[in-house]
C-alpha cells in the first residue's frame, strides 16, 4: 500500500484499512487458504428508510452496468440505511506486490465513484442548507 501511496491503519482488532475521501475501506484475507483479498468500502453517510428504494435503484444500476464495486445496502433496526462497496479478488495462485497494490488501488477508486455518485442523487443535506 505505501508503494501505491495509499497511506493505511491497522485497527485494535488487526482490521487493515484505510480513510480515502473520508470514507472508510477495511481489508481482509479470506477463504478457506486466505486466498480472496476481500475490500469494503462505507460510504460516509447514511440515508433513512425513506430513501431506501432510490438506494435500491442506485446500486442495482451501478451493478449491472459496472464490474467493481459490488454495490448493496444494508437496513439497521433504525431504519437507518448503510452503503457499502465490495471487491474481491483471488490470488489463489499468488500475486505480485504490484497485483495487490493495484487490486487495491483500483477497488478504492471505484468505489469511491460509486459513492461520488451516490453524492450526486442524494446531496448532503448539511451542505445544501438555505
């Protein structure tokens, strides 16, 4: 990651992140080998239950007409909706550290455009304030 100048954490837990545009990506290994570098991005704003059927719209867009990120959304017992990125990859047959640093490079900025377009349809409220 510092090759790719994507400056990162490592959490209390051991949880990998980073903070891009102010929002949170975590990284993980999983599988039965640790073989998928899995990435998930959050956008950095919620939206309530009212919108919940333009987030469903949103991110169904975007999946069938992008190939990174996957995009989904999640309902808290609040009704309070949360967004998220997601990429995989599988190195199960290894990868270079440029692979991997690309993997993340690429997993970042595409998710981060999914959110700038969530941004779009969806404007802060805070920021548009008469």
């Amino acid at each position: 990651m510092t090759a790719h100048d994507l400056p990162y954490f490592i959490d209390s837990d051991g949880t990998a992140g980073a903070i891009h545009t102010a929002r949170i990506f975590t990284f993980a290994l999983i599988g039965q080998h640790k073989e998928v570098l899995h990435i998930r991005g959050r956008w950095n704003r919620h939206a309530t239950i009212e919108r919940a059927e333009q987030i469903r719209a949103l991110c169904n867009d975007w999946n069938t007409t992008k190939i990174w990120p996957k995009a989904y959304h999640r309902v808290r017992d609040d009704g309070i909706i949360e967004v998220y990125g997601e990429s995989n990859m599988d190195f199960e047959h290894g990868a270079t550290y440029d692979q991997v640093g690309t993997t993340l490079a690429c997993a970042i900025q595409t998710t981060t455009q999914f959110f700038d377009e969530l941004d779009r349809h969806i404007p802060d409220p805070a920021l548009h304030r008469p």
